[in-house]
C-alpha cells in the first residue's frame, strides 16, 4: 500500500530523514519511533506531500510526486498531524463533517455514528467548539474527522502527545479497535503503546532507521530500543503502565 524508498528531506543544510527504506502492506499497522528530532514528523509530511523530499514514495502504486496534498487525502491517504488542528470556531460534530469532504464515496468510511461510538466521550459535546476541548477531546475529534475521510491508509502523528497516561491508554484502545478495520502508519514517542498497537515497527534516529522488527520482537529487545531512544529501561517500564 505505502513504499518508501531512499527518501530524504531536507531543510536548508540540515538533513532531517537520511535515506529510508519503508514499507505498509495491506491490513498492516506500522509504527515509527524515535527520539524528539529524528525525522518521524518530516517522513509523514514528505508522505502525505506537505514536504518536498528525494527518492520515491508510491502509494498504491502511484508516484506520491503526482499527487497534490488534496488528491492524496481524495485518495485514501489521511494524515492527522501533530498538535490536532481542529477548527475552534466550529463545534465537534461541524469538525467531523468536514472529514466527509474527503472520501469521494468509499463505502468502507466510518459513519459520524460509528465516530461517536468509537470516542463515546464526544458524543454529549457535539455542540461544544473545539476551542473549548481538552486536549484529550481534540485529539479524539482529530482522529474521528480522519476516519469519516475513509482513509485507506491513516498517518498519524504523536496521537499522545500531551495526554495524560489515563487519556493516553483510552486513546490507543480506541486504535487498537480502527487497526482492525484501517491500516495505519503511527509515529510515536511512547514506544510501549506503539508496539502494543503495531504489527511492525522502525527505530529512526538522526533520520536513519536503525533497528526494525515485529512488535514482539522489539517488546523483547526493549533494551537496546530504550538505549536507541536515549532512554532508561526502567523509565520505559514506567511508562507502560501508566504511571509516568
């Protein structure tokens, strides 16, 4: 579905991802992880054409390059980014309709019922603006615009990112639920969430994939993923539960 190969992206002289080979197939949730500054955002932005880049980027076979960002989304490639970006002058459910803008009729898109049922704590603040949300509640409204867009392939960017641990696990069981029906590519700092919710996963440091794996595979190699990351391994343990 998502093929990655030798990309790059720069910024001036700096070079933010150095050169990756990455793969979604099909059904397939991968996520990519690493520290702050390792190029995660920047492969998602060259993905979804937010960023210019060199190599190749096909998704479902098409030349990303002959995509605008507006034909990507109308083809099935959603990205929601970090920081959530909802409309605050519009209420949630006006947030969600305009995810439907986007899917061009796909019969497989979830259903703004479907949404409410997903996030059951959006459903009594549908006419609340998003201005007024937590940061909890937005990433929910973030995440259900996309999925009304009938993404083919979901991108998402730092889903926990400012939540806390309590919001943080609510948020990734909901995932585990859309990974069921919608492929997705997850970039994300908490490595324990990621890996419970991935199939597969990639280690990017210094924007070069360093390490990759099953999920499995990397939950048992947890330590040199932790040293990879600049973390402690008890700090990493902490986090899995919550109470970090």
């Amino acid at each position: 579905m998502l093929e990655l190969r030798g990309v790059e992206v720069s910024y001036g002289a700096v070079e933010a991802v150095r050169g990756i080979d990455l793969d979604v197939l099909e059904g397939e949730v991968v996520a990519l992880i690493g520290p702050n500054g390792a190029g995660k955002t920047s492969t998602l932005r060259a993905i979804s054409g937010l960023t210019g880049f060199r190599g190749s980027i096909r998704f479902d076979g098409i030349d990303c390059r002959r995509l605008s960002v507006q034909g990507a989304a109308r083809r099935g490639l959603i990205h929601v980014p970090e920081g959530r970006r909802v409309f605050t002058t519009l209420t949630v459910h006006e947030n969600l309709l305009v995810g439907t803008t986007a899917r061009r009729g796909r019969a497989d898109a979830y259903s703004l019922d479907e949404v409410y049922e997903l996030f059951s704590g959006l459903a009594p603040l549908r006419r609340r603006l998003g201005g007024a949300l937590s940061g909890g509640e937005q990433q929910m409204v973030a995440i259900g615009r996309a999925l009304v867009a009938g993404p083919r392939l979901l991108l998402l960017d730092e889903p926990s990112l400012g939540l806390a641990p309590k919001v943080a696990r609510s948020l990734f069981a909901a995932l585990r639920k859309i990974a069921v029906r919608t492929p997705l590519l997850l970039v994300e700092q908490n490595t324990v969430m990621a890996l419970k919710v991935c199939s597969r996963a990639s280690v990017i440091v210094n924007g070069r994939i360093v390490l990759e794996g099953s999920a499995a595979e990397l939950a048992d190699r947890q330590t040199l993923v932790a040293s990879y990351l600049g973390e402690e391994p008890a700090v990493a343990a902490v986090t899995s539960d919550g109470s970090g």
